[in-house]
C-alpha cells in the first residue's frame, strides 16, 4: 500500500471509521467481554468507536487510510487519560449487567498506563477484516513511531491478543506486563522505546 494513502482523519470521517474499527475488534477478547452478546456488539462498538473518535480526532493524532478500511487512534503525550464526560458517555453505552466488572477492568488498565515518561498512547489499531493483511496497520503506525523517535519519546499500548504481540514487536514494542480482568481475558501492555 503506498504510504501517501495515509493521512489523518477529520470529522466527516468518524461515522465510516468507527464501523470498520467495530468490524475489526468484533471477534475482540476484551471487546467480547465488554459487550458479550453477539447479536447487540457491532452497533454497541460502533457506538463506543464513535465517542472515542470524537474525543481523539482534534487532537489530530487519528490516522486513516483512503478507503476508510482501518484506522490508528494514537493521544499525544500527556492527552491519554479520557475526560471525564467522555468517561460518562463510555460508561452509558456499557451493559448493565457486568457493569461493575467492566469498570473495575478498565479502571486496573488505566491505573497501569505508564505516567511518565512522556510518550505517545496507541489506544486503538483496527483494520477491517476485509482489508487486513494488506500493511494497513504498520503503514499507520508508521507516522506516529517515526515522531516518537524524531522527538525522543516512547510509544505505549495494551493489546488485547496474544497473537498480536508479534507484529507490535517488529515494530520495537516489548511487553512490560501483563493484566487479568476480571472474569475476562487477559491484556498485554506494551512500551517501545524511540530509535
């Protein structure tokens, strides 16, 4: 894929977005245990993907590529934590049966997010299953990871499959721990550090 088709998304873009970013996380570990049943969790994670890109796009730190196939949220550094209505607005599209849990897991993920040293926030990767395959995911990476090394600054990230540790690997990533949620899946978190 030629790396001119990256380019950051804007507003008209989010309601496109946030369907293939759904589309991908649909078979999602944590996404699964946050929204369990099958047949609500597409519109459930469109939602979700929706009110995220809404908070993340003016930072301008949301790539995407020219078909809207997948998407790279990244929050700059110091700009990761979600406000406090967006907490609120999270929370209201969350099921209320295993509520409690789901916050409690999110709370321990927030709590281990790293608060120093400066460093960028890979909140989101997706690219939908159609597309995938493709390099759409390294070529969005790549814009973000090439200011955290121009800049001197690490890069940050949970993954929530085992199978994807690999390819965030081969683009410097290490595991620095690991987390249970409750009754859930487990969450790898990641830091690389700049070249």
């Amino acid at each position: 894929m030629p790396a001119g088709n990256v380019r950051r998304a804007g507003p008209a873009d989010i309601a496109a977005l946030s369907n293939a970013i759904a589309r991908a996380f649909y078979d999602d570990p944590v996404l699964s245990w946050t929204f369990p049943d099958d047949q609500r969790r597409l519109a459930q994670a469109e939602a979700f993907f929706s009110l995220r890109l809404r908070g993340m796009v003016p930072d301008g730190e949301v790539y995407t590529v020219g078909d809207l196939s997948a998407g790279a949220l990244w929050a700059p550094p110091d700009r990761w934590k979600v406000g406090f209505l967006d907490s609120l607005r999270l929370v209201r599209l969350l099921p209320w049966h295993g509520l409690g849990r789901t916050i409690r897991g999110f709370t321990a993920i927030e709590a281990a997010h790293p608060k120093a040293p400066p460093h960028y926030y890979l909140a989101v990767l997706g690219t939908e299953p159609a597309a995938q395959g493709r390099g759409l995911g390294s070529a969005l990476l790549a814009p973000v990871l090439a200011d955290c090394d121009e800049l001197g600054i690490g890069a940050y990230l949970e993954s929530s499959k085992e199978s994807n540790i690999a390819f965030y690997a081969r683009h410097g990533f290490r595991v620095t721990s690991e987390i249970d949620l409750p009754d859930g899946p487990r969450v790898w978190l990641m830091w690389r550090d700049p070249v």
